[in-house]
C-alpha cells in the first residue's frame, strides 16, 4: 500500500491484457520470422531462385515495419502500464531480475540494429555477410525470449524460490523449461501465418504456391510442437488451477476449451494451404491469422488467469500485498492505516472511506460499471450481506484474495458499494436471485454445483433451508432476502428438475 492508485475507467486488467497480447503477437514474430527469413534466405540461395529472393525482400520490409516499430511501442507500452497498475509486484520483478531486464535490453539493441541493416543490404553486401546479419538478428531475438521468459514462468511458479530465495531456482522455476519450448513452437507458428499473409500477394504464380506451401509447413509445424509443450506445461501449473479450469473462473473454463478445440481445428484447415496452395487467397490468410492469434491469445490469458490470487504465486496477491502484510492488516489496524495515499483517515464507517477501500483492495481487479463491475452484480442486494458477503471473498468465483480489511473498513466498503450498486432495485426473478445470492460461490450444475444436493427438496422445504444454510457452513454468508426473494428462489431451483423430468418423459 505504498503507491498511489490509478483508477483508469476501464480498468486495467483490461488494459493490461489488450497491451500485452498485441505485445506478444508481435514478439514472437518478431523471433520466428527472423528464423523464417534466414532460413528461406538459405533455401533461395541455394536454387538460385531470384523470385523466391524478392519475396524475402519485400516480406523483410513488412517484417522490420511490424517488429521494430510496434514491437517497439507496445513493449514500452507493457512496462509504462504494469508499472502504474500493479507498482509493488513490478518493484519486486525489477529488484529480483535486475541483471536480466538489463541483458534483455541489451539484447533488444543488438536486435534492432541487425534488423535494419539486415533490410538494408539486400543485395548490397555479399549473399554470406547478409545472412550472417540475419543470424545475429534471430540469435539476439531468441536469446531475449529466453532471458524473458524466465520472469514471465516465475509469476505464475516460483517454485523453490519462496523457500531458498535464490537467484537460479527463480529463473529456471518449474514452468520455465516447458514455457520456452511452448512459446519457441508458437515462434514457429507464428511465422507460417504472418508468411501465409505475405505470401498471397506475390505476383509470380508459382512461386506464390511455394510460399504458402512452406508457410502452411511452418505454420502447422509450430502448432502441432505447441501440443506436446502446452500438455507438458499444463502438468506443473499450481495446485488451485485444475479448479478454475473447472469452473471457478467461468473466463478461464472457456478459453482453455477454446483452446484445445481450436488448437485441433487449425491444425486440420493447415492442411489446406499446404494441400491446395492454388486456392489459397488474401481472405484464407486473413481468416488463419484471426483463428491462430484468437487461439495465441487464449493461451496467454489463460496464463494471467489460473494465477489468481496472485501476481506473484504464494509471494504477493493481486491486489499487491504479501500475505503477511495482509494478515496484519485484518487483524490490526486495517488498510487505511496502513496505505500512504488516501485522504480518508482514521476509518469510519462512512461511504467516503468505502470509496477508499475500494480502490485500495479492489480496484486492481474490478471497476465499479465496467470491465468486472460489481454494481451489476450486487444491485438489489442489501448492505448486509453486502458486508458478509466481503468477509468470504476467497471462497467466492473467480480466486480472490481475502479482504484484507478491518471490520469498520468492511462496513465502510459494504456500505459505498450498496449506494453505489442500488439496493431498492427489485430482483427481477428466481434466476437473478440465484445468481446474485448463491451464485457468487456456487453453480446448477458445474462449480461447487447445487443440483445434486437440492434435488427432492419440496417448496416448503427449501423457504426453510435458505436461512439454516449459513448456521451449518460458515463459509456462506446468513441468508438476508425478502420472502419474495425466497420464493422466486425456491421456483428457480424446482424449475432445474421440473425440465429434467419432462425431458426424461419424453
Ligand atoms: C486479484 C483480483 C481481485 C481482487 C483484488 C478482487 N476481486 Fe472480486 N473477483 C475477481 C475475479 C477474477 C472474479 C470473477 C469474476 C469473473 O470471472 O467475471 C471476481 C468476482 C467477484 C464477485 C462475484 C461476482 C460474480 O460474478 O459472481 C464479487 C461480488 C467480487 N468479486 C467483489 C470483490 C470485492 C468487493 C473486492 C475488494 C474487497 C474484490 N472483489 C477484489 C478478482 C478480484
Ligand atoms: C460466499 C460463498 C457462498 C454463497 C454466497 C453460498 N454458498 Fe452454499 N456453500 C458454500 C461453500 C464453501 C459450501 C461448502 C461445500 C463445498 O465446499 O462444496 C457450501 C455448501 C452449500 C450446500 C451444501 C451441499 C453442497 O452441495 O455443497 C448447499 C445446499 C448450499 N451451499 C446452498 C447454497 C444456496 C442455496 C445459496 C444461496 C442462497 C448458497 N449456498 C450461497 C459457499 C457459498
């Protein structure tokens, strides 16, 4: 709590995660195209094939435009946003990585320069000293993912790191040798799609075939790498992630379907360009790059998902706090306290020092009315179960860190978000209510799903259990609707196996 807090009206996961997947497109491009054209360079050398030499030319152009100008940009881009979003986890990755930020940069200079005298000299200098700039491109470009990707594996497992707090054992951390060989695949990938899309707008029919046959090659080559890698990373992800893959975080459920399914289907339509390259048009090649980035993007989301609730696993939450410091704060003097930019202190339960707390332990998550809204969400509910709801945050959806509050400043979060959200609106029907009073922890029938347990429950029956529930299971907060609520309630659950029954009927 030792940053001031950005509160950027969409919210900046949002933004985040639109910065950095542009990022990453470009970046491994950046690194398989440079492989691409060395090799091709190679190969057109070799069959003396002038035609096959002007493509190479021409697609270096777009190369250089793409990797040096926007890969340029949206790196500084990455850094300029994490550093104002999450300041404490970026203070402690440049603390722990210092020397390797500095290799990368160094790297990234080598990088850039060998790519423009690369595009430069085409036919300029000897066919060998070209190529040899082309090498010391790709070399440079692929050693930064390497120096990179060590952080990025380290976010997500620490591994042995949290106990011996050495250097090595956070660098090669459990995911990074999987991670490297994932993303070289994609590298791989990437190449063929973005060589696809160059490819289609060669004039020389027949060399324009052999491109987008070697490109589909590539293209298909990386995907099918990608498999074996991704299943070997998917393996040593931490504990809590199987459960969000199962539903405790809806996002994340779908994009790692979105994921396998898409993964299988590229593979298969990759067959097309290499198969039929004739056919192969500038609307194929736009369509294969929208299903290859959607899917590259998936895996990257997914990636900043299943690390919930933390920013750095086991070290540091999202919201920025250790556990420790966390711990202290709900058990002590709260946040307000203990955070150096607010105006609201001592804490009262006011919706003035709610507003507080909610930027201090939310707003690094969620917005009010936009990307994960709470007004939505919790509109007609009222205060208190907004207050017992706050109280068991990390067993709700979507793996939150416990609110790290006191209990005035509870009250006083409570509070701000019921004016906020409007208590007074009626709940519409059974389904909103389930949604707004069960569904924050449960599901029908996928995460911690109800239908099992509720099924023969007559309406009478139900109206009773509501409000023993929570006496049983501290973990869910006491029942506090209305008896309209109830029974809209009661109705919606009956209504699960009402439709089961006529269906068996059937
Ligand atoms: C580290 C990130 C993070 C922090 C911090 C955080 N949340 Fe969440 N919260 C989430 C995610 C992710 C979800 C799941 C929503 C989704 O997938 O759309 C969620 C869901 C919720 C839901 C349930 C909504 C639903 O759709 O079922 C509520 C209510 C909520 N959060 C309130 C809060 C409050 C209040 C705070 C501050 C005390 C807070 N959250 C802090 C990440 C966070
Ligand atoms: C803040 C989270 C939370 C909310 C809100 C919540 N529950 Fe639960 N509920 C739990 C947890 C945790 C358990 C423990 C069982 C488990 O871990 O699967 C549980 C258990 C139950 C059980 C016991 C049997 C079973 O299937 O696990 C029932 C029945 C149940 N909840 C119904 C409801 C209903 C109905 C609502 C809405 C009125 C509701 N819950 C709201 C968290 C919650």
């Amino acid at each position: 709590m030792n940053f001031p807090v950005w509160e950027l009206e969409m919210g900046t996961p949002l933004l985040i995660a639109i910065v950095a997947i542009l990022h990453v497109y470009v970046s491994h491009f950046a690194i398989g195209g440079g492989l691409f054209l060395v090799v091709m360079e190679h190969y057109a050398n070799r069959k003396d094939d002038r035609h096959l030499r002007n493509y190479l030319i021409t697609h270096s152009r777009f190369f250089a435009l793409v990797t040096l100008v926007f890969g340029a940009i949206s790196g500084v881009g990455i850094w300029f946003v994490i550093g104002l979003s999450s300041p404490a986890a970026t203070s402690s990755l440049i603390h722990l990585f210092v020397w390797v930020w500095a290799i990368e940069w160094a790297l990234f200079i080598v990088e850039i320069a060998a790519a423009i005298v690369y595009y430069m000299t085409w036919d300029r200098v000897s066919r060998r000293t070209h190529l040899a700039v082309g090498w010391v491109y790709f070399i440079a470009a692929f050693l930064s993912l390497v120096v990179i990707n060590g952080i990025l594996a380290f976010m997500l497992t620490p591994g042995e790191w949290l106990a011996s707090g050495n250097f090595w054992d956070a660098f090669f951390n459990p995911t990074y040798w999987p991670s490297t060989l994932a993303r070289t695949a994609i590298c791989i990938g990437l190449a063929g799609i973005y060589a696809l899309f160059t490819g289609v707008f060669v004039k020389h029919a027949a060399t324009r075939a052999r491109i987008i046959r070697l490109a589909g090659l590539w293209a298909l080559a990386g995907t099918i790498l990608a498999v074996p890698a991704l299943y070997w990373y998917h393996g040593l992800l931490p504990a809590g992630a199987a459960e969000l893959f199962a539903g405790g975080m809806p996002a994340a459920a779908l994009a790692a379907r979105v994921l396998v399914w898409g993964g299988i289907a590229l593979a298969v339509i990759l067959l097309a360009p290499i198969i039929f390259p004739k056919n192969f048009g500038p609307g194929s090649a736009i369509t294969f790059a929208l299903v290859a980035l959607t899917l590259f993007g998936a895996s990257e989301w997914i990636r900043e998902s299943v690390r919930k609730p933390w920013v750095i696993v086991d070290y540091m939450y999202g919201n920025g706090l250790r556990p420790a410091e966390a711990e202290a704060m709900s058990t002590g003097d709260g946040i307000l306290a203990n955070a150096v930019w607010v105006q609201e202190r001592p804490a009262a339960a006011t919706t003035a020092t709610g507003r507080e707390i909610f930027r201090l332990a939310c707003r690094s998550c969620h917005t009010l009315d936009g990307y994960r809204g709470l007004t939505d969400r919790l509109g007609g509910l009222d205060e208190d179960y907004i207050y017992e709801s706050v109280a068991r945050l990390e067993h709700m959806v979507g793996a939150m860190p416990a609110f790290p509050g006191s209990d005035v400043e509870r009250r006083a979060l409570a509070r701000y978000l019921a004016q906020e959200s409007g208590t007074t609106l009626p709940m519409l029907d059974g389904a909103e209510v389930f949604s707004k009073r069960c569904g924050f922890c449960h599901s029908q029938s996928g995460f911690r799903a109800l239908d099992g347990s509720l099924e023969g429950y007559a309406h009478d029956e139900l109206l009773e259990l509501f409000p023993e529930l929570a006496e049983m299971i501290e973990e869910m907060p006491p029942w506090s609707g209305t008896e309209d609520e109830a029974r809209m309630l009661a109705d919606f659950i009956q209504s699960w196996y009402a439709v089961a029954g006529e269906e068996e009927e059937n």
